[in-house]
C-alpha cells in the first residue's frame, strides 16, 4: 500500500503516468480518494472550482460510458 506522499510525489511529478499504469490491477478506493484529494488542489480559473468526480468501479459500466464518450468525441472532433 502506498502512502499519500508517495502517491502525491507520483501524480504531482511523472509526466507520462499513463505509461506506468497496470489497467489489469483494481485501484482500491483508499488511493482513489486520495488521488481526487490532490486533484481538487490544482488551480481553476478566478479560484471557482467547477469540477466534478464520478468514480466508475462496475467494469460494464465503464465500458457503455467509454463507448457513449468515443462517440460524443467522434461527433465533436470528426474531421
């Protein structure tokens, strides 16, 4: 189990995290809700946080909310 300095130093200092990601391995809830702790510390524009978290744990979920943002994306950015 890492701790959140260890967790704060590596989301805070690698730029290519996705790289280091193991998408096999289940996150325990404990480092995700460490993970938004340090996240809602970024800065926003006029300091008015306008950010919201929806945590998807249910693999099928995951999978219908992926495939409806791939298609809201291609209707956005398609050339």
């Amino acid at each position: 189990m890492m701790d959140l300095a260890t967790i704060d130093k590596l989301l805070t200092t690698t730029r290519t995290v996705r790289k280091r990601l193991d998408l096999t391995r289940a996150v325990p809830r404990d480092v995700i809700e460490q993970c938004l702790e340090i996240a809602i510390q970024a800065p926003t524009g006029g300091n008015i946080p306008r950010y919201h978290f929806v945590v998807v744990t249910d693999a099928a979920k995951r999978a219908a909310l992926a495939t409806l943002y791939k298609r809201a994306y291609l209707e956005v950015y398609s050339p």
